[in-house]
C-alpha cells in the first residue's frame, strides 16, 4: 500500500500585459497573462496529474499511465514519483518529444506507439483495463479529475481580479483545460462569487481540431478529423480527436465564446513577442492566445498561458 503524501502545484502568478497592451489592446482594454509556466514541472498540466496521483493513492494504485505528446506524460511521472508510484507514459514515436529526458529522469517506462497521439491513448487505456492499473487519460472513467483540477485556475483568476474577467483565451487541444475553466466560472456564478461568466475564447492550430473545427462548423458535437497535420509546433494543440470536446463545445457556446485557428508561422511570432516585450518565454502552441487579441474589445481579459519553453 503506498503510503499517503499531499501534493500540490503552485498558485500560479497573474501578470498585467502591459506592454503587450499598449501595442494591441482596443479601448482600453486591460490585459492579464495567467502564467502556468511556474509550476513544477513547467504546465499547467501538473493541476491534473497532482490530483490524479492522489487519487490513485487513495484508491490503492501503484501504477498510473496516460498517453502523451510530452507535457502531461512528464507530469504524471514527476508526481508518481514524488510518491513512489509507477508511471507508464505511451508515446507516438513519430512525435518531437524534446522532453523524453524528463520523462527518464522521473522514471517513468516510456512505451512507443506507431501511431498518433490519439493511438498512444487508445494504447494506455487498454493496457490499463488489462493489467489494472489507474487510468489518468483523458475522457477515460476518472477524466472528471482534470476538470476539477483546471476550475482551479477559474478560482485563482477570480480571487486575484475581484471578479471574472471579460474573457479568457486557452489553447485548445483536447479540449480539457477550456471545459474545466468554464465548470469554474460557472460554479464561482452559481454561488455568488462573481458577477458573470467570462467568455471563453479557444485558440488551436491550423493543421486540425476537433473541437475547435466543429464549432466553428455549428456542430453540436465534437467530430473526429479523418487527418490532421502534425508539426514540431502544433503537437500540442492538433487532435483528430478531442477527447474533451463535447464539453469544450458547450463551454464556448454557452458563454457565447469564439474559436480561432493559427498557423505555426504565427504562433512563432507570439512566442516572441511574449518574450521580448514582457519577458515571458512560452512554448509557441501555449503563445498562440495572442492572436484571440484580434476579436477583444474593452474590458479585462485574461491569456491563459499553459507553459514556459523547455530546452530540449
């Protein structure tokens, strides 16, 4: 039986754009960058592999796997071995994954899969239900965690602005991240704590993804791509199947939000301007909220960026 730890990630800081601001903010709009970058291991992806690794301790669990294209698999192994648990990450082994160190160095069993990331999760579920161990993927039987783990960032944004903010812009991939915000917003307005539910802004790439290609089709649903187009740069963000995309559908258009896609070039640009204007150095596809400042007009807004840049 392992034995019982707290874990935790940071309360992570909320920066004012200010010069960011000054360059492309309309009508006074106030800009704010919630920074993931700060936390353990760099994500914001350590929110839900924290709480999932809790879980599993809870539950009994001495192996946790996940399918990954980098950040959460690096997530899950760094918390699994904080308490002394296994994690076995499946990887596309087409994909860049510039942080195979860090998956090694917190020891997790790296499985390759022929195939896409999609593939790589398909491959831990099943491999979960087999030998029972815990399931920490997204859209599985404990995905509920994540979206408990993200509204946290809901929580944190309202606490330090007094209020929800005009809109939040996240990258979407899955779609998770996007959803679980919104469940925080939603039940910080339930309960009386702020006056509104921002409008939720989802910013993906290009090359293909589900979520965000459906709503901007009108589907009611998330619908798998039959391709997509996978770069060093979109990795993060492209998905012919968003796991969480039904939920990030209702998030967006219960909150009468918008969706943009960018390319690569762009993402690239916003990284860069993130660092020489504010000091901030994010990965491109976390960079690529930037462009949601197009569609803002006044009030507070708020970019979530979802990680610092990793050299490889």
């Amino acid at each position: 039986m392992l034995a019982k730890q707290e874990l935790s990630y940071y309360r992570t800081p909320l920066l004012r754009l200010r010069f960011l601001e000054r360059l492309l903010a309309r009508d006074g709009s106030r800009l704010y960058a919630k920074y993931e970058g700060v936390n353990p291991t760099g994500t914001h992806k350590d929110r839900a592999a924290a709480l999932h690794v809790q879980r599993a301790l809870e539950e009994g669990f001495k192996v946790l796997t996940a399918g990954t294209c980098g950040n959460f698999g690096v997530s899950l192994a760094y918390y699994s071995m904080m308490v002394g648990a296994k994690a076995v990450i499946f990887v596309p082994r087409r994909y860049t994954l510039e942080r195979m160190a860090d998956l090694k160095r917190y020891g997790a069993q790296i499985v390759f899969v022929d195939g896409s990331y999609e593939d790589a999760v398909k491959e831990s579920v099943r491999a979960a239900s087999e030998n029972g161990w815990y399931d920490a993927n997204p859209g599985s039987s404990n995905g509920f965690v994540n979206f408990e783990a993200y509204s946290a960032l809901a929580y944190e944004i309202a606490w330090e602005l007094g209020d929800a903010p005009a809109s939040v812009a996240l990258p979407v991939g899955n779609g998770t991240t996007l959803a679980g915000v919104y469940m925080g917003f939603r039940r910080l307005k339930d309960l009386g704590y702020v006056e509104r539910v921002p409008r939720m802004i989802g910013v993906t790439t290009v090359h293909g993804n589900s979520a965000v290609d459906s709503f901007l089709s009108g589907r009611d649903r998330a619908v798998p791509l039959r391709s997509a187009k996978e770069t060093r740069y979109n990795e993060p963000l492209v998905s012919t199947i968003s796991f969480d995309g039904d939920a990030a559908l209702r998030a967006l258009r219960e909150s009468g939000g918008a969706a943009l896609r960018v390319s690569d070039r762009a993402m690239l640009n916003h990284s860069r301007l993130l660092k020489e204007l504010e000091g901030i150095d994010v990965l491109p596809a976390s960079a690529s909220v930037v462009e949601a400042l197009r569609i803002l007009d006044g009030g507070t807004h708020v970019l979530v960026l979802t990680s610092r840049w990793h050299s490889p």
